[in-house]
C-alpha cells in the first residue's frame, strides 16, 4: 500500500471521531463456530473491536495494519480492558507482513482486499482454523466510481482462491455491496 495510504488513514484515526470498537459481525461468526487453541491476526485491524473480542477470549492477537494511529488507538483500549498482554500491534502494509512459519488459529480481514494478501493469509491457517474475510465487490463502483477495481472482489471469490484442503462454510453478499467468507483449513 503506498504511504499516501498510510497517511490517510492516519488521518482518519487522528480525526477526532472516537472508534465504536464494534465487534464485526464475520468475527461473531467465526467465534460460533469454533476455532483450535492458538494465534489469531485481525488483519487491517484499525481501531478494532474484533482484535478485542478474540482477546476477551483469553486468545493472543496480531493485530495488524499500515495506521500506527488506529493501532494507538487500539493498544489504549486494549490497556483500559486489562487485555494489552493478549493484544500485539503491529505496524506494517500487509503487502510485505511477513506470515511465513505461522499457524494461526483464525485470521480475519474485514474491508481490505488483495489477492497477495489473501494468498499469504489462507497459507498462515493453521490446521484446523479459520479464515473470515469481508470485502467490496465490484457492485461499489457504481456508487463510487473511483474505487479501484484491483480492490473489488471478482465472481466466485475469495471461495473461487481457496487451495484444495479448504472448505467453504459460508459466503453471502451482505449489504453495502460486500462478500463475506468463513473458511476452514481442513489439511492436518
């Protein structure tokens, strides 16, 4: 992601709005269905309620994105709910964060799509975890047409990019023009 990216969102954190910390609703899904013990990632995290909930669950949390601000924000929230030592921010564009040698337990994304990224992701899945994505699909061009299509999910995806030893457990459209995934890694 170029740093203007990273500067903008920034900005948006440093904008005086106060985050919701909402937990996402895929987050919710996946905690229902269940997960082996271990790390998760919330990946293009912000000011997330999500990266919080898997840490009121006792569960470590990477809790990645390109904004140090968001992630301030984050880390003070986790500091004032007694969880910072389950939470680690980590400042880094998600087009070089390093996965590799990782087995984690549930990686979440919710409003970032990059097929890199996604590739990266479903390869950090430990046996027997999840991955919950959520992402535009191209029907937000019409409203805003100068959102990238490298962006935009295509047809089929991201279910149509998952390797053999993955199984779907859910994709729906959700308003507002997204697609949200739920996933299982099934290789052992």
């Amino acid at each position: 992601m170029p740093e203007g990216d990273r500067e903008r969102w920034n900005a948006r954190y440093r904008g005086g709005d106060p985050p919701s910390f909402r937990v996402h609703p895929v987050v919710a899904k996946a905690l229902a269905r269940g997960f082996p013990p271990g790390v998760t990632a919330d990946l293009a995290c912000g000011a997330s309620g999500s990266a919080l909930r898997l840490a009121e669950t006792g569960r470590r949390v990477l809790a990645v994105d390109i904004a140090e601000a968001g992630l301030a924000l984050l880390d003070g929230e986790a500091r004032r709910r007694g969880l910072r030592s389950l939470l680690s921010p980590v400042q880094a564009d998600l087009a070089g964060w390093p996965t590799r040698g990782q087995a984690l337990a549930l990686v979440v994304c919710t409003g970032f799509w990059d097929r890199d990224v996604f590739a990266a992701a479903v390869r950090a899945t430990a046996p027997g975890g999840l991955i919950a994505w959520e992402a535009f699909t191209a029907g937000i061009v019409t409203g805003r047409p100068s959102f990238p299509q490298r962006w935009c999910l295509r047809d089929g995806e991201p279910a149509a990019l998952l390797p053999p030893g993955f199984t779907v457990l859910e994709q729906e459209e959700v308003p507002g023009h997204r697609r949200q995934l739920i996933a299982r890694n099934l290789v052992t």
